[in-house]
C-alpha cells in the first residue's frame, strides 16, 4: 500500500493553505518528516493522501530579526538553528536544546515547527521555546494570526492546530536585551538518544544583584509544556 498518493510544494504560504483546504482525501502538511515518515511507515499513522510539502515555501524557511524580535520560520531545520549566530544571541536555550535533538542527521533534516507540531510534553525546543516566552504565527483560511506560544498544546501529541486547514508559520521571540540570558539541561536514560526523563529552560534578567524577572519550563512535568510558577 502507498503510504500517500498525492505530492504538492507549494510555494507561498497562502498556496499551502490552499492546498490543504482543497485536497481530497486525507491530507497533511510536512516538513523534514522525521516523526510523520516513521509513524506512516511502522503503521501508526493511517495513510495519508495528500502530502503538502512546507519546505519550499519563503515565510517559513527564514531566520532574522523583525524589529524588537527573532523570528525563526517553523520549517527552518533544528541543526540550522542550532549553528545561527541570531539564536547564538538571543536565544541560547533554544540552540542548546536542539543540540540534543535526536542526531546529527536528523537535525540536519527535522525542523522547529515539526518539534512543536507533533505536541511531545518532552519536546525539547518545545520547552526552551516556552521560557523564551514565544509567540507562534498560525495560518488559515481566516488569515494569519498570532498565538501564545502555551496555546498551541491540548495534550500530549495532541495539538491545538488543525492540520487539515492550519499551519504554524513561524514563533517570535523577544531579543536579548543586557543582563538577560538563558540555559537549557535535560536529564536522559544513558543510551544516547531518546526523550528526556526531565527537561528544563530557565530565562532570566538582572538588574545588578538581583533577579528581577524569571521564567522556567519543566517538561515532561504535566500533560502540555508548562512554565513553573
């Protein structure tokens, strides 16, 4: 049996919308297909009809800043973010968090938005992108529109997004600003690769001796990724 029948690269966002809206038959999106390609191939994901190919569309492949933000586009690969001097900058606890994810040729390959997309509480840029007090850029028919970045999640694997109509475009993260920074740790089984037994992202500005704001994110702590209050 194909696993789809159906290939389509759209090239702009409101092409790809478009092509989910109008497929027939089971559809969804992809991206560097790391998660979906294993779970349609070891059967625990019903075959789809219609792949929607979000690599080649511009808005979602670009890493810079806008103004007083970092925008990371949500097909931009794990391994670039990792290595980009803008999330070296302003980021830290993301680029230490993608580090960890999987290996080197699955970072090459999988990206940011299917990280957050597939909805693991353990997720690793999941969580750093949760102290980072991220915004998400969703897509659908109605337009585009930004969500916070918590409100993406239902439960775990469950997203708040509907694939068949709506794409996370991209996340916007407020720039570091002096006596700000960030870190992220996990603690995992010792065989290398697999989900943490506990992750953690921390955030925080000084002003001198003192901690003047701070924003901490535990997974997989609870059923969604969640800041510590």
């Amino acid at each position: 049996m194909n696993l789809w029948q159906e290939y389509k690269r759209p090239a702009s966002v409101t092409e790809a919308i478009q092509a989910l809206t109008s497929a027939s038959g089971t559809v969804m999106p992809i991206a560097g297909g790391t998660d979906l390609l294993l779970d349609l191939k070891q059967g625990r994901h019903a075959p789809v009809h219609t792949l929607i190919d979000l690599t080649f569309v511009p808005e979602m492949t670009v890493l810079e800043l806008r103004g007083d933000e970092l925008y990371v586009g949500a097909a931009v690969p794990v391994n670039r973010v990792a290595l980009d001097p803008l999330t070296g900058q302003h980021a830290q606890a993301l680029v230490e968090a993608c580090n960890l994810i999987a290996g080197p040729q699955v970072r090459n390959t999988a990206t940011l938005g299917g990280n957050v997309a597939h909805a693991l509480p353990a997720a690793d840029g999941t969580i750093a992108l949760t102290a980072l007090n991220a915004q998400a850029e969703v897509a659908s028919p109605a337009g585009t529109r930004r969500m916070p970045f918590t409100s993406l999640f239902l439960g775990p694997g469950k997203s708040a997004i509907d694939k068949t109509k709506e794409i996370i475009v991209g996340f916007y993260l407020p720039i570091t600003t002096y006596h700000q920074a960030s870190c992220f740790k996990r603690i995992m089984r010792p065989q290398g690769v697999a989900l943490p037994i506990l992750n953690c992202a921390v955030w925080l500005e000084r002003e001198g001796d003192v901690v003047k704001d701070l924003h901490i994110a535990v997974g997989p702590g609870s059923s969604i990724p969640f800041r510590a209050t």
